[in-house]
C-alpha cells in the first residue's frame, strides 16, 4: 500500500512540474497521506512531552535523595603496625573465614558478629549446639541404689549438623560427676541405595523403648527395675557399632526394620573377649493411626552377645546372653486441646537366656507399665508399676512403684517430683523422694518419636 501511495504521488508531483492536470484519485491520495503524517506528528509531540515530564520528576527525586543523603564521613586516621595487630575489642568480634573458604563460594574475608548477625554468619560453618543439664536430688531410704542427696547428674552437650545433602551428623557428650564420655556419637546416611537408613558411630541400641532414651527424655526421674536389673540400667545397651534400617511398606501400618551390628562391649551387660564376640540387635517397629487423636507403636526386640560372666574365667569360655522384648505405646492428643490435655500410656516387656556355666542358663524376667496425663498446659501427673527379676535373685521378683508430677514453665525447662516405693527381695524396702530440674540452653534437636 505504501509503494502504490508513493507511486500516486510522484505521478502528482511530475504532473505538477510539468503543468499536466492531476486525476482527482492522486488528490485524494495526496490529502491521506497528509492527514497520516499530521497524526504522526501529533503522537510524536504527545510522547516527547511524556518523556520530559517523567524525566523531570526523575530528576527532582535524586536531587530531593541527594539533599537528604548525611556526608561521607572522612576516612579514620591511620592506625600503626602494633595496633594492626591486636585483637578485636568485645564490642566488635569477628568470625574469620577458613582458609580456602573464599574460592568455595562462601563470604569473603573476615564477618562482622553483632547481635543477631550471629544467626547468619556462624551457620555458616558451625553445628546446631545445646546443652542440658540434669540436677537430681533425693530424701528417704534405699539400701541398695542409695542416690546422692544433691548432684548435677548430667550435663549433655549436642552437637547437630547437616554435613551434605546426603548425611548428617550427631554428637552427644555426656559430663558427669565422675567423668566425661561420648553418650553417642553418630554419622547417618538417608539417601543409600535401597531406602536403608545407615548410623555408623556409638549409639544406642533399638532395643525396645527406654534403652533408647537419653536421661533428660525420661518421663521419670529414673528408670524402671527392669531396666536396671536386666538391660544394663543408665548405660544400656550401646556400643561402638553400624545400623541400618528399612521401612518395610504395607497398606495397614507404617513399619520399620532395624538391624544392629556393635563391637560386643556394653557395661555389665555384654563383654567381648576377642574380636568376634560382637554384639547383635534386631528391631521391629509398627505403627498405626487409631483416631485422628491418637496412635500406637508397638515393637520387638532382640539382642545377642557374650555374656560378661566368661571375663573372670582363666579362659574366655564365650558364654552367651540373649534379650527378648516387647513394647508398647499409646498416645492420645485431642487436636482441638493438645496444648492442654493428652495422655501416654507405656510398656515393656523383657525376659533374658544367660548362659552362666556351660549349657547351664538363667532365664529371669521382668515388665513395667505407666502412664502419664498432661492435666493443664504446664502439668502432667503420671504413675509407673515395676515388677522384675534379677541375675541374682532366683525366681523372686522386686515389685515397686513411684508416682511423678512435673511442671513445665516453658519448652527450655521442667521441675519434676517423685515418690518411689521399692520392695526389694534381697534388702530392706526402699522409700524416697526424689526431685528433678532440668534446663536446656541452644538449639537441641528432636530424638526419635
């Protein structure tokens, strides 16, 4: 369309140079294209005077930033090569990089620490870290688990990280009053092949529920009978050693199979002669919804290893030790009030095969129940049954119970009383009150549910 018009007005314009007459059509032509180039013209006047006036009110807004912005402060005086040299005043500490750091991606040079700087600067390189600590005290009578009147019974340090995408680490470091250990100390690796959950390290071994808890998860000041007559007491079952577990998948239930592989030493409980006298766990978990506010888990447990008797002979006779358990647990948390009412009831069963002498064996076994209802937001009543042999009590069992109150001022700490009555088969009974606080300062992460 454009060439037919230009065509029809240089027809126009040679006509007119030439004195011809110009057809009527060209001169309708010639007046479009006029009234083409005026709008043009127009639109062009009408977008450079919009241009002007944002551009003018850009300028008046750096001009008014300009007038605001204070003055550069003058440069600070130099500094001599002693004063180059000190170190950072408390009110300006810094956090230095490792060396290399910078050609990782990571901050270059030295990071400022100020308040709440910390939180970016030191997670950079830096372990979640906690630590818990664990005052007990104790009044009454007890011949044969005679507690201290007041002791800072532990103080647990944790240190928690992400090491890649594909591990994590976990160390707990236990001080006590009568010396330091590594209460666990674990690598785990979440994306093996075949959906395995791998721990290499010192931990805790799965066997049923309470051997698996650190003192401070307790619901009780101390742990049941059985417990402490049959799976080791405080220190339980835990070793040097490799884990793995798998969820096994079914349309009913979530279940979990754990095996344990542990270098055969675990208190009073397991001993290894030489290197073959390794320690063995086994594990299996389900759990289940009942109702939207409460569940069940439930387990089995074995372990097998060498019995600690064979230490004392003049020659390793590798006499072995057996553990079988059952436990249960029931949960209900009412949604609408979970802040302020839920209950727990536990349970565990636990028989042992201990072969004393040579293919002569001692089979004692034991149980506890409990229950603890959260009554208020800050309050929990609870109440535990105990009932066990021992390795040295025949077929007699001790029987005791206790009854436990616990306040909670906040998620970082808890003030715990509890009464506790044991009759005992080889002492006098046993009364006491014993008493709890505990405290917690840092980012503890959360143990198995």
């Amino acid at each position: 369309m454009r060439t037919i018009r230009c065509v029809c007005a240089s027809v126009v314009v040679a006509g007119a140079l030439v004195g011809l007459p110009v057809p009527a059509d060209a001169q309708e032509n010639v007046q479009a294209l006029r009234q083409g180039l005026d709008q043009l013209r127009r639109e062009f006047d009408a977008m450079q005077q919009d241009y002007g006036q944002r551009l003018a009110a850009l300028e008046a807004k750096l001009a008014a930033a300009e007038a605001a912005t204070p003055a550069t402060p003058a440069p600070p005086p130099a500094v001599s090569q002693a004063a180059t040299t000190a170190q950072p005043t408390p009110t300006q500490p810094t956090a230095q990089i490792p060396p290399g750091a910078e050609g990782a991606g990571g901050p270059s040079g030295a990071l400022p620490v100020y308040g709440a700087a910390v939180g970016a600067g030191s997670k950079v390189f830096n372990p979640d870290i906690a630590v818990i600590g664990d005052f007990l005290g104790s009044a009454g009578h007890n011949e044969v688990n005679p507690g201290s009147p007041l002791e800072l019974h532990e103080s647990e340090a944790s240190f928690q990280a992400v090491v890649d995408p594909y591990a994590r680490a976990d160390f707990f470091i236990s001080f006590g009053q009568e010396g330091v250990a590594v209460e666990e100390g674990y690598l785990t690796f979440n994306a093996l092949p075949g959906g395995l959950l791998t721990k290499v390290g010192k931990m805790r071994a799965a066997f049923g529920k309470v051997n698996t808890m650190h003192n401070h998860i307790l619901p009780w000041t101390d742990r049941p009978l059985v417990t402490e007559n049959l799976v080791g007491g405080e220190e339980g079952i835990s070793d040097a050693g490799i884990s793995v577990a798998r969820l096994i998948s079914n349309p009913w239930f979530f279940l979990e199979a754990t095996g344990q592989v542990f270098a055969g030493n675990s208190g009073d409980l397991f001993h290894a002669d030489d290197r073959t006298d390794l320690t063995y766990v086994a594990h299996l978990r389900g759990y289940h919804d009942i109702t939207e506010d409460s569940n069940l888990d439930f387990g089995f447990s074995f372990a097998h290893g060498n019995s600690p008797s064979a230490a004392a002979a003049a020659e390793p006779q590798h006499l072995k030790a057996d553990l079988y358990g059952i436990d249960a647990t029931y949960r209900w948390r009412p949604l609408q009030r979970s802040i302020y009412r839920s209950f727990i009831g536990r349970g565990e069963w636990v028989w042992t095969r201990r072969e004393v002498e040579p293919d002569l064996f001692a089979t004692p076994r034991g149980m506890y129940v409990s229950g603890d209802y959260q009554f208020a937001r800050r309050w929990t009543a609870g109440a535990r049954y105990d009932r066990s042999q021992s390795l040295t009590s025949g077929d007699d069992y001790d029987t005791g119970g206790a009854a436990v109150l616990t306040f909670r001022p906040s998620e970082f700490s808890q003030v715990r009383g509890q009464y506790r009555h044991i009759n005992y088969v080889n002492a006098p009974a046993a009364n006491e009150f014993l008493f709890q606080f505990q405290f917690s300062i840092g980012a503890h992460g959360a143990h198995p549910f």
